[in-house]
C-alpha cells in the first residue's frame, strides 16, 4: 500500500468523539473492596448529571466490588496508616476512601 492510498484512508475515518471523565468516590467501611458504603460523592465531567451533597438516601454503589463490576475503574486508594496512639476512636473523618473513573463518550 503507497504512502498516498494509506492517508487517503486516514482521513476517511470519523474524527473521534471527545471523552469526559465522570469520577466516583465510595468511602468503605473499611480497606476491602467488598465492605459497605458508608458515604459518597459523584462528579459529572459531562454535564449531563449534577450531583449535590445528600441528594441521594442510597449509596450508588454497595461496595467498591459493584463499583468494578459495572464497569468502574479504580485509580486511587487511601493509604494505609495506622491511627495515632489515643485516636484510634477517632471518628472525624473517613479513611478508606476510593477513587473510580468512567471514560464517557461526549457529543461533540
């Protein structure tokens, strides 16, 4: 095939559709993937949805499992600390938080 019948068919391919990212953050009960949900928040980088704090009474997903099985990528974990002594009870705050990621085809 000649360099001129290969961009020929390069350019007869659709441009590609842009992406947006849509990214979900689950807080678990604790580091495992298959424990409960016990808060979260989602972020719409297509527009499409807008998501406010306490718009929802059920979490999206009941563990970050579901999460991957429907087809959410994970790209970030908390890392695993222990507590300091005398704040091993300290509740104020989450800390096994977990970071998905869908690529979502836009409309250009």
């Amino acid at each position: 095939m000649s360099k001129r019948t290969t961009r020929g068919a390069a350019m007869n391919r659709p441009a590609p559709r842009p992406l947006r990212q849509k990214v979900l953050v689950l807080y678990l009960a604790n580091s495992a993937l298959d424990s409960p949900t016990v808060a979260w928040a989602v972020y719409d980088g297509t527009g499409e949805t807008l998501h406010m704090a306490g718009d929802a009474d059920e979490p999206p997903y009941a563990t970050g499992l579901a999460a991957l099985r429907d087809g959410w990528r994970l790209f970030q974990a908390s890392q695993l600390l222990p507590h300091t002594r005398g704040e091993e009870f300290d509740l104020a705050y989450l800390k096994y938080e977990f970071f998905f990621e869908q690529l979502v085809e836009i409309d250009p």
